[in-house]
C-alpha cells in the first residue's frame, strides 16, 4: 500500500495495492500490521459506520469533544471529498484543513486521527462511504463546525445547491467551537 501524509502530517491517505484480471480485481481494504507500520500505532477499531448520500450533501463537519474518534474513511460507491480540520489548539496546523478525493474506482482511505473534525461532500448521484472509528458514538460529547466557515476556508468542490442537514446547519464557526488543547 502507498502512504502519502497530506498538507496535515497526521492526515494520511492510503492506497491499497489492487489486484485486478478478467474477473475483477482483489484488495485488502484493511490489514492491522500494515496501518501500524504506517502509522506508527495501532489504532483499535471500536465500530463500523456506513453512510449513503446524494449529489451535493455535505455531511460534517462533526467531531467528539470528549471520547475523540480517529477514522479509516472510504467510499464504496460514488465519489466524496472528504475533509479532516485540525481542531488541536497546541498543532501548529490547528484551523486548517486537509481533503481527498474517495471513490469506489481509486479505493482510497483517509486515516483522520483524534482531534480533527471529519466531514465530506457527495460529488456522484449517489455515494456510499465506509469508516472505521476508534471510540463510541456519545451523542452528549458530539459537536459541529461549520461546514462552510471562511475562517476554515475548505475549497469545497461545489459550492451551490448543498444540502445539509438540519443539525449541521446550526455547526458553529471555528472561533465559537470547542476544541481540543
């Protein structure tokens, strides 16, 4: 697999080695040893999320104030851009965001340690992601950055019709939201 750190350091995208001939093709879309030769831990995986979207949803900016979870994101149908902002007060990245491209052809991953917000926007008709998260869902320590902040300035790779839910419109912008030390 091919580990390329992103403009975060700590956010990584993985590329798996796919084997492909006439009948289709074969990859390890997860192999403990080789992330934590990759990453230099070993993260325990508490609990499998799956998620389906249409064209222009943004799901996100979401994140844990207490119980904080790192992902293993993928999409397996359709394309996102998936986004990790780094919510670490003490980073000397903290406010910036890094952001992939995830589809079901490239079969990337993007590992999204604790302490950064994860959110995406569905570029296909449909899309289907995959994450893998370290820590339980504990709605009471849940919390929202806005998705859209010109303090953050992700360049989302649409910028009309979005759809976002309800909850995520309330997300707060970075000089309002909680973060971590």
């Amino acid at each position: 697999m091919k580990i390329t750190p992103l403009a975060i350091p700590e956010v990584v995208l993985i590329e798996p080695d796919v084997f492909s001939d006439a009948r289709g093709h074969f990859f390890e879309s997860y192999n403990a040893a080789r992330l934590q030769a990759a990453l230099g831990r070993a993260p325990t995986f508490v609990q499998d999320n799956h998620s389906r979207s249409t064209r222009h949803v943004v799901r996100g900016l979401h994140y844990q104030i207490q119980q904080p979870q790192a992902k293993l994101v993928r999409a397996i149908v359709g394309v996102v851009f998936d986004v990790a902002v780094d919510l670490r007060r003490s980073s000397p990245t903290f406010g910036q965001w890094a952001g992939a491209l995830l589809s079901a052809e490239n079969k990337r991953q993007l590992w999204i340690p604790e302490g950064f917000a994860h959110g995406f926007m569905v570029l296909s008709d449909v899309a289907e992601t995959l994450y893998k998260i370290t820590d339980y869902y504990a709605p009471a320590h849940e919390r929202c950055l806005r998705w859209n902040d010109p303090a953050i300035a992700i360049a989302w790779p649409a910028a009309t019709n979005v759809i976002v839910s309800e909850k995520d419109q309330r997300g707060l912008p970075l000089a309002d939201a909680e973060t971590y030390p």
